[in-house]
C-alpha cells in the first residue's frame, strides 16, 4: 500500500474481576480493545466503562493508561497492532470517532457483549461494545478480510484478523493519572439506577427495532 497512514489496534489484559473471570472462561489473555490514532499520544477511544466503579455507566471513552493500571496497578500488558490504511480509510475511521464521540445517542451495547459466546453478536441501534466498536474501525480500514458482518468478531478472533501485521507486546507503565474521577467510589444505589437506565433504553431499541 503506498502512502500509508497507520492505525493501532491495542489489545489489553484488564485487570477488572471482570476481565479475570473471562480469561479463567475463555482461555484467552485479552479481554479488552480500543483503537488508538496516534501513537504518541496516550489515548485510547473504545466503549468501555467511564469510570472503575460504574460498570454499566459506560459509552464511548478516551481511556489512557491509568484506565487499564488503575489504582495501585503500575503496569498493564498490552498487545498493539500497527495497522497500515489509505489516508482515504483513515479519514473514514477518524470521522466516524468524532461522530459517535458527539452524538450522545449511543450506548454500551452489553447484551451483544454479554452473549457473544453462544450468539455471536447483534446490533441494536446506536450501540456498540468494545468489540463492535473496534470492529466496525477494521471494516472501514480495508486492511482485513472480515468474512461475516463485523459486530460477529470477537477479541480473540480481530487478533487473528491481525496476525499478518507488526506487532509491539509488552507491559506498559502509566505515568500519572490522566482521567480525573476515574477511581472514584459510586453507591450501590447509583450503580442500580444506571443498570435499570442502561437495560430500559436497550429493551427500547431492541422492540422499536430502530
């Protein structure tokens, strides 16, 4: 490919109880991925939680490394793919970044996510995981053959997709804390009232079929 741009596909080793539960589950080391744009930047844009303690206040994020060595964490093990695109392809992933980072219509699509081992993922309107999000980034790039639609690949399977490209695998130093209010405590009761929230407008999309 000539005048090649690049984007990186990064996968992580979360440290959340969820992430080790899906390891001890799947028998595979990453549980998260996000995609970063520039490489000497520390940011990350994925659907994840927007803070440690809310799991289902999540959406569209900018994480940095204090995200994934979060709290007394220091490192994280990270596998980065460097991915070569047309600058035509890359200015079709940065616009669709920019776009789902303003419409603030979409959410966390937890039901794909959840489900994805035994139905292999669907789409709901306007609503991604980490998986679909990053995804849909391969399908605009043009630098894979995805053989079935893009929200049916799961983390372990982009890395597979990804094989044939340079990869950079180690384990990664947060400098400082970068995210303002990442680690701070959220009640039980706020946590409940953010999973009726998430679920009621999920169910809602799901019956409209928007």
């Amino acid at each position: 490919m000539k005048n090649n741009e690049y984007i990186y596909i990064v996968f992580v080793k979360a440290l959340t109880g969820l992430g080790r539960f899906a390891r001890i589950f799947s028998k595979y080391e990453y549980t998260h991925i996000a995609v970063m744009m520039d490489p000497k930047k520390d940011d990350y844009a994925t659907f994840s939680r927007k803070k440690h303690f809310t799991p289902f206040d999540s959406g569209f994020m900018h994480e940095t490394l204090d995200c994934y060595a979060f709290g007394n964490n220091k490192k994280v093990k990270l596998k980065i793919y460097k991915v070569p695109v047309s600058p035509a392809a890359k200015q079709r992933i940065q616009g669709f970044i920019e776009e789902v980072e303003a419409d603030k219509d979409y959410i966390f699509n937890i039901y794909s996510m959840a489900t994805m081992s035994f139905l292999h993922g669907f789409t709901i309107y306007k609503a991604h995981n980490c998986m679909s999000f990053v995804a849909y980034i391969l399908k605009l790039s043009g630098a894979v053959n995805m053989t079935r639609p893009y929200y049916k690949y799961n983390i372990e399977e982009m890395d597979e997709l990804l094989s044939e490209y340079k990869c950079k695998l180690g384990y990664y130093s947060k400098k400082e804390a970068n995210t303002p209010g990442y680690m701070d405590r959220v009640s039980l009761w706020s946590n409940l009232q953010m999973f009726i929230k998430l679920n009621k407008e999920l169910i809602r999309r799901m019956m409209s079929r928007q």
